[in-house]
C-alpha cells in the first residue's frame, strides 16, 4: 500500500513537471509571437515612413 502511494506521488511529480515544461514552452512561443508582431509593426511604419518620402 505504501509502495502504490509512492509510486502515484512520483507519478504526479513527473506530470507536474511535465506540464511546468509545456508552460515553458508556451510562455517561449508566445514571446516569439509578440517579438514577430513588433517586426510587423516596426516594418509597417517604415512602409508608411517610405511611402510618405515617396508622395511628398
């Protein structure tokens, strides 16, 4: 009985960490994502910056 309760308690430890590690992964890729959405921006306002010395 000791030996089952152990191994469930290593069992959860190893799904925690597991899921500690998707969350790691997630928070990364999000990151990059805001990263790219600010190189869109900035790529944005550099065309408009070019179109602007283009029409004036």
């Amino acid at each position: 009985m000791h030996l089952d309760a152990l191994t469930l308690y290593w069992d959860a430890l190893a799904l925690h960490l597991d899921a500690l590690r998707l969350y790691r992964d997630a928070l990364a890729l999000h990151l990059n994502a805001l990263r790219l959405y600010r190189d869109a921006l900035v790529l944005y306002w550099d065309a408009l910056a070019l179109q602007g010395i283009a029409f004036h």
